[in-house]
C-alpha cells in the first residue's frame, strides 16, 4: 500500500539529487576543478539523503524531530538554489533550466506526504471494518427515510379521508338543518295562519266554550322532568274544592290558561280527578 506514495517520492529524489549533481559540475567546473564541484554537488545531495534517511528511521519509531527536519529542508533550500542562481545565470535555455529549479522542494514535499499516508494507514481488517460500520450507517438511515416517508404519506392519506368525511358530515347536516328551518317555517305560518285559527275554534268549541284556541308548536331539545307520580292516591276533590283549583290555575297567569294548559299543571301539581268532573269544573268556572 505505502509504494502508491513512496514510488514518487524516491523517483522524484533520484531526479533532482542527479539535477543537482549536474548542475552544480557544470557551475562551478569553470570556476574550480571539477573534481571539487563533484565534491560540493555529493555533499549537498549526501546531506539531504542523511537527513532524509534519519526522518524515516525516526518515523518508523514513531517519533519526530524538527531540528532534523529543519536541516532536512535547508538541505532541499540550497539545493533548490543552486538550481535557480543557475538559471538565472545561464545563457541558453534560461527557462528550462528554471522549470526544473522546483525538483527538490517537490521531492521533500512527496516524502512529507508519504509520512503522513503511513500514519495514518490502517490494516485491510481495519478498513473493512470501517467500511462495514459506514455501510450499516447508510442503510439504517435509508431504512428510516423510508419509515419516515411512509409514516407522512400514511397520515396524509388519514387526514384526507378525515377531512372528506368531516366535509360529507357538515353537508348532511347543513341540508337537514335546511329542511328542518323550511318544515318548522311552514308549520308556523300554519300555526299563524288565519283559517287554521278558525279550524280550531270550530273544533274545540263544543267542548270548552269561550275558549281561544291556539296551536302551539313542539319543543325540542330537553324538557324538565315533571316528577314522580304520587305513590299514595289522593283523597278525592269535592266539587267546590275542584272549582277552587281550576279557577286558580286558569288565572295563574294573563291572559288566563286555556283548558289544556290548566289540565296539564293540575295533575302537574299532584292533583287526581276524572277528566268528566275536571271539564264539569271547568264549565263551572268559564261561566
């Protein structure tokens, strides 16, 4: 695995400590016998290779000394310099000559990274391991995006059907309330109306003689209760007794009760006598 980064690297050192070499014999050989420039060019590349060599004897130890690295990469700055101070100096092809003044810096720069890809390498069972641990973090977050999507599109649906059956629900009962309000309006002009106020007079006349007639509508919704009947049997009225209390009742209020009214709140108050002698009493007392 380390030979993706250390391949580079030692190719990229070959090349420039040979540039080096080169140019420095090439430099200085006017100047000083060539010998001597050999000499300065294998001084300066044996340097950074000792440097370089001792940074990989401590990385392996898992160490690190950054007084070595300092001399390492002064080592690679001079190198790098005497490639430059060439180039700007040479008279032919000046810029190729300065294209290739960056090997060194590069070359220490590949060995950087190769330090760091050895620290940071794991085993083949460390890497699948990893790799299974991500790949069930994945599915296990797949599996709850799906959960999640379809518990959102199961309520939707819920809320729909709801909001439809509450929309069939409020209409229903809106056209019964209409029916209703339309079957009560009739039954009140009914009520109100002229000829229905005759037809009861005709009707009830015979019985109860001066009596208005009148049609009262049903009530809906909750009465209140009207008690528990006697358990014991009242003794029986006598006719006098009788007419006092129906007398009573009709003028408990105005206008006076009609008989209806008055039969209902007599045998509401717990009062008993036959309907023959409650109408008798009630002749009596129209009278």
């Amino acid at each position: 695995m380390s030979a993706k980064t250390v391949l580079p690297a030692v190719a990229m050192t070959a090349v420039s400590m040979v540039l080096t070499l080169a140019v420095v014999v090439m430099w200085l050989g006017t100047a000083v016998p060539w010998p001597v420039a050999v000499v300065v060019g294998l001084g300066i590349d044996g340097g950074w290779l000792a440097t370089l060599a001792y940074e990989r004897r401590l990385a392996a130890q898992g160490d690190h000394d950054r007084t070595v690295t300092a001399v390492g990469w002064s080592f690679g700055a001079v190198a790098t310099g005497v490639l430059v101070a060439h180039a700007l100096t040479a008279e032919d092809s000046a810029g190729a000559w300065l294209a290739v003044a960056w090997l060194p810096i590069a070359a220490k720069a590949l060995w950087l990274i190769h330090s760091m890809w050895e620290r940071t390498a794991l085993t083949p069972n460390a890497l699948d391991a990893i790799r299974g641990i991500q790949q069930e973090a994945r599915d296990e977050a797949a599996v709850a995006r799906a959960r999640l999507r379809a518990e959102a599109a199961t309520e939707e649906t819920r809320l729909t059907a709801v909001t439809a059956a509450g929309a069939r629900v409020a209409h229903v009962q809106a056209k019964t309330a209409q029916t209703l309000s339309s079957a009560w309006s009739t039954l009140e002009a009914a009520r109100k109306g002229e000829e229905t106020g005759r037809a009861l007079t005709s009707v009830t006349s015979p019985v109860t003689p001066g009596v208005t007639a009148r049609w009262e509508l049903p009530v809906w919704g909750p009465s209140e209760p009207t008690g528990a009947p006697a358990l014991e049997a009242s003794p029986a009225l006598t006719d006098d007794v009788l007419d006092v209390l129906v007398d009573g009742i009709r003028h408990s209020q105005t206008p006076p009760l009609s008989y209806r009214e008055m039969a209902a709140r007599f045998r509401t108050a717990g009062h008993s006598a036959s309907e023959v002698r409650l109408r008798a009493a009630w002749k009596r007392v129209v009278a």
